[in-house]
C-alpha cells in the first residue's frame, strides 16, 4: 500500500527554499516525482521523477525566488514526466498550477462533461479536473470561494489541494476530509499534508477542516468552511502512511499507533518469551503490546535502510529478493524463543510469509503474529494504492486461511472496533475493511 502525494503551499519569504524542505519531510507520502511551483509575474515550475534531493539542485532552486509557492511529491504507477505535479493547465483564459493529495471518483464523467464545453486537457491525470472545475467556476461567479464551493458540489472524491493563480494561493480540503491537511502561521502562511513539514516554519498549527477553504492574496488571508458533511478521515493515515510525529485532526500517530497495540494486546494475548516489531512499521504497535501484556519488547529484527531504492520495480520477485535483503533477525532476541510479531497490516501476505520463515530458519521456537488493523478487504477508490481484491490475502479467506499462508503458530488482527477507539475517533473512512464507501465520494 502506498500513499499516492504530500503536498505543500507557503505565502512567505524565500518560499520555494521552504517548500524543497517539506518536501523533504513529506517524502514519505510519494518517492516517484516531485515538483514546486512559485508565482513570478506568471507561474513558473520546477519538477521531475525521483526524490526530491535528486530533482532539485541550488540553481534550480534559485530561479524559484518568489514569496508564493505549492509544491508536491508523488507516488504515481505511470511514472510518466507529465504526470509530475504542480500540473499546470488552462480554462476560461486563465491559468492554474494545482497540487493535489487523494483520488477523484467521479473524474470521468465530468472529464467528458467538460470536454463537450468545449475544454481541452492537457493531462490524463484526474487533479487537472479540479484546476478546470475551479476555473470555470470563477468565470461564472467572479468570487474564489463561491468557485470553491461549486468545486465541492461538482468533483468528488478524496482532495487536499492547493491552487497557484493570478498571483493568489487557494487552499482547500475535501468536504469529508479523507486525507490531512495542516495550516500553520509564523513569518507567513503555510499548509501541508502533515503538520511535521510545517514544525520549521511556524509557531502555530492547526488542522484545515474538512470543507474549508483558504485564500491568500497579497498579504491577506481569508479561510471560511463551505461545507461540512460527516467526516471520513483515511484511517490508513493512522495506522500506517503519516509520520509517527505527525497529528491529525487532533490526534497524534505515534499515541494512536501505541493504543493499537494495546487494543490487540486485550483482544488476542499469547504466551510467549518477547514482543518484536516489522520495522518500522509495526514498532509503535508492538509497544504499545508490550507494555500492555508485560512480555518485553525487544528489537529482534533489522531493517537495512539503504536498500530501499533500488528495488522500486513492481513484481513478485523483486518484492520477495528485497524483504530478504531488507531485513534481519537478531539471533540472541529470537532463537528458542516464542515470539509475537507485531505488524501495522498485511496486504498481499508475501512479506510476512517471508519473516516469518526468516525467523524459523533463526530457530525461533513459535511465531505468533499479531497485525495492529482489521484485515484489508476491499480497494480503495479515495487516494491509495491498495491492489485488487483478487490480490488482497484476506480478501475472500479467513483468518485461519492467512494463518495457514504465511506459516504462523497464531494469527489475530485488531477489530474494527479496536481500531476506533485506539483512535479515539467515530468519523473516520473504513472502507477497505468494512465495504462500506462513505456516501459523498460517490454522491454523483
Ligand atoms: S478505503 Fe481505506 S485506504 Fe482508502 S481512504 Fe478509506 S480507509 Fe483510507
């Protein structure tokens, strides 16, 4: 599973350098592409595939000089240059750079709406809509948030978005609030995809609201909330994508990430000698089970770090070569002992079916597995990468099922009601566990 973007928009000095440095923090959300864009008379932008210390270089940089700027990183499966973002485009005379976190759902339909007004798009990806959505809009109503608000009628889906024009920054988040969007206030205005890219910059943060709207114009800035339907915050954001640094709508990750553990601790116990962690993912969690079951936790495997990327090719092979490259057991943590191995979730089971004989072959006496979410079910049609049903483990078989595949003594996952009050919150988007899709993403 993979985040699909970070993005970020600053109205402050020297922005594009602030920018390159959230960028950096928000790297985690998308490795493939990255991209900013600053306004300087017109919009000028600066992107292209791979991290964001490979696309960027000082002169780059330095012709960026402007007090105004959105940015991006992104994870895309095309990999092609022109799906880099800020994506520019054009409508009604004008011109718009957008940066956008999520997935459309009703993208197609209103693409071919569009195109029978008469619109041409420059990009097959769906964030271009809401740049050509906005506009139109504007020309209609003269006003950006009532533009704004027409946006929110017309596309749905899962957006946290920026917009460069005419010299002016507009902010929003979708009516639900799939995914986070953060604002903070210190030398200027800024906003990104998780509060811990803003830190640097600012003295105050709080959450964007779902439906709410932002203008920064000039040296002004103006946010009013358009509209506010029932929330639906990716519980994914939680459990694994956000930085464990990272708060969201109020709850910090790592704290949620811990009560996970316990929530699992009371639900599904097992006798065994040590808790140990998939890092880095299921760490938090395995605390968070420890302290709870009072085994101790102890770091029985090791993740090589520099490994990552050079297997970035999607496959079968090269996921099983890099788990076993990635990972390690510490022989004095795991031999002879029972262990509970704690993990965030399983998507396909080929990484966990590999632990879990890595650590046999290590001469671990008993592997209980213990995953901090309820099993993936179904897609996700709101922003992330979740493979097809078909590929999901526990998509149609049960627990004991995906017990059997990935050769563990003992499987639990947490449940559903575990997740939320480890969150501690009721309006949160579900939907690959439950089936059931909140209303207003398909409401068209
Ligand atoms: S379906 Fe799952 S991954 Fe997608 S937005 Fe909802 S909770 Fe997040």
């Amino acid at each position: 599973m993979r985040e699909k973007c970070g993005i970020f928009a600053t109205a402050s000095e020297n922005a594009a350098k602030k920018a390159y440095y959230a960028l950096i923090a928000l790297q985690h959300r998308g490795q493939e592409s990255a991209g900013i864009s600053v306004w300087r008379h017109r919009i000028r932008t600066v992107a292209g595939l791979g991290l964001v210390q490979d696309v960027f270089r000082e002169p780059a940089l330095a012709r960026l000089k402007s007090n105004l700027a959105i940015a991006h990183v992104r994870y895309s499966t095309s990999g092609s240059l022109n799906e880099t973002q800020p994506l520019e485009t054009e409508c009604c005379g004008k011109r718009i750079a957008v940066v956008h976190n999520g997935t459309l759902t009703n993208f197609g339909p209103l693409r071919e709406e569009y195109k029978k007004r008469g619109i041409s798009f420059k990009h097959s990806v769906d964030s271009e809509i809401l740049g050509i959505s906005f506009l139109w809009h504007l020309r209609e109503t003269g006003d950006e948030f009532e533009a704004m608000r027409a946006v929110f009628d017309e596309v749905k889906g899962a957006y946290s978005v920026a917009f460069l024009f005419d010299g002016k920054v507009l902010v929003a988040r979708d009516p639900v609030g799939f995914r986070p969007l953060s604002y903070g206030t210190g030398d200027g205005h800024y906003f990104a995809s998780e509060d811990s890219a803003l830190r640097p910059f600012v003295e105050e943060i709080r959450d964007v609201e779902p439906g709410e709207v932002f203008l920064l114009d000039g040296g002004s800035v103006e946010s009013r909330v358009l509209v506010k339907e029932r929330g639906h915050t990716c519980v994914f954001e939680y459990i694994y994508f956000a930085r464990p640094d990272s708060r969201i709508d109020g709850v910090n990750v790592y704290s949620a990430r811990v009560r996970m553990g316990i929530e699992l601790a009371r639900e599904s116990p097992a006798d065994a000698d040590v808790v140990i962690a998939v890092p880095d993912s299921g760490r938090a969690a395995a605390l968070g089970f420890s302290t709870e079951s009072g085994i101790p936790y102890a770091e029985g495997l090791i993740k090589n770090r520099y490994i990552g990327r050079t297997f970035i090719t999607p496959g079968q092979f090269n996921r099983e070569l890099k788990v076993s490259l990635k990972l390690s057991p510490v022989m004095d943590v795991v031999k002879g002992k029972r262990v509970i191995l704690v993990d965030d979730s399983i998507v396909r089971g080929t990484t966990m079916r590999r632990i879990v004989a890595m650590l046999r072959k290590a001469g671990t006496r008993e592997v209980h597995v213990r995953i901090a979410s309820p099993p993936i079910r179904y897609p996700c049609y709101m922003g992330i990468d979740i493979p097809t049903r078909h590929e999901l483990i526990a998509a149609f078989g049960s627990v004991e099922k995906v017990r059997e595949a990935i050769g563990a003594d003992s499987l639990a996952y947490l449940s559903v009601e575990g997740l939320k009050r480890a969150v501690g919150r009721e309006d949160l988007c579900l939907a690959c566990l439950t089936g059931e899709y909140p209303e207003w993403a398909f409401r068209f």
